[in-house]
C-alpha cells in the first residue's frame, strides 16, 4: 500500500520563503519514496511524501511543528491512500 502525508503550513505574512527553507533543511529518520514541496499565496508551504507501507494508520515520520513565531497557525496534516497518476 502506498500511502501520502500531507504537511501544510502558513507563515507569518512575508516569512514564506524562510518557512520554504527550513522545511527542505528538515531531516527525516528514513527517506520516502518520493517527497515534494510547494508554496502557494499568503505564505503557505506544502509537503507531500509518499510511504510503502503494510497499513494505512502505520508510523510514519511526519515533518515537525515549525518554531511558533514563525506560522500563523498549528501545521494541518492529512493522510492518503495512494491509488496512482493518471496522465492524459
């Protein structure tokens, strides 16, 4: 089963690109097979990885809460079952 976290945050108005940066600078105790980053108007940053796993509720290593002067809010985290890419 492949299974995706998502890592969202908003960072303090015009500290997006500093919360961009220490999220690729975050290390994980294992690499996932695939990991991408994306950033989005008011600040925001998005981490998807994607696991090879036996259970969708397995443990994971998640990206940690950033320091609190630097979001605007606590991180939101989602879980997904991976079913493929379809190309056009």
């Amino acid at each position: 089963m492949r299974v995706a976290l998502m890592w969202e945050a908003r960072a303090v108005q015009g500290r997006g690109a500093e919360l961009l940066e220490w999220a690729r600078a975050q290390e994980l105790p294992y690499e996932p097979l695939r990991r991408e980053m994306f950033r989005a108007p008011q600040d925001r940053v998005l981490v998807l990885t994607w696991w090879e796993t036996d259970a969708f509720d397995a443990e994971l290593p998640e990206l940690p809460e950033p320091a609190a002067d630097l979001i605007t809010r606590p991180v939101h985290r989602w879980r997904f079952e991976s079913f493929g890419a379809e190309v056009e």
